[in-house]
C-alpha cells in the first residue's frame, strides 16, 4: 500500500504526499558508508527539500486540525539515563466516531468503515 492508496488518510494529505517518490533502501557495507552517505551535499539538499515540503503541508487546508486532540507524553527508561526520554505526540479526534476506527487482524490491512 502507498500514501496514494491509502483508504485511511485524507485525500489532501494524499494529493500532498501521494506524488513524492519512495526511497529505495539498500544494505551498507558499514556504519562510516551510511554516515559518508548521510553527511554528502546530495542528502544534505534531500533532507532540507523535505522540510521546505514538510512546511508547506503544515497548513489548515491541508490537514485540518479542527475536532483534534493534540497532546506530547514523554517516556523515559527506568532506570532514567540522562536525556534518555522519549517524546510521543498523539493526535486523536475529540469525540469517538465508532464509524472511522480502522480494524485488522494479523497481515490483514487497516480498513476504516468511513
């Protein structure tokens, strides 16, 4: 399944999204391959037009907030190592719409009934 086809999302967050290209992943020979990789011009330019893209959907008409409950619940390990927490942000609708729940079992894909 790809963003494009996804029942599950917005049709804006889709037209947004759908048309980006999908990196392909490949092994490394070793950590220095990927952080060389990582550190080269080329995934410099990459991640900085990702967030130029990630801002331009951060908009009401693209995702619309309204009806959400956004909230940030930090998760530490215990014992607590040093700036060893984990932030999580939920976002969830105000009022449960029993219609809109997505259900799977095991390999089944999510289908929301909305």
């Amino acid at each position: 399944m790809s963003i494009s086809t996804d029942p599950r999302l917005d049709p804006r967050i889709k037209a947004m999204m759908g048309a980006m290209p999908t990196p392909e992943a490949s092994d490394a020979e070793s950590r220095e391959q990927l952080l060389a990789e990582a550190a080269s011009d080329e995934a410099m330019a990459a991640r900085e037009a990702m967030a130029v893209l990630m801002e331009a959907c951060d908009d009401e008409s693209v995702a619309p907030s309204a009806g959400l409950a956004v909230s940030t619940k930090t998760f530490t390990s215990a014992p607590d190592v040093i700036n060893a927490g984990q932030n999580l942000v939920v976002i969830r609708a105000n009022e449960l719409n029993l219609d809109l729940i997505a259900i799977g079992r095991r390999s089944e894909g999510l289908r929301g009934n909305g």
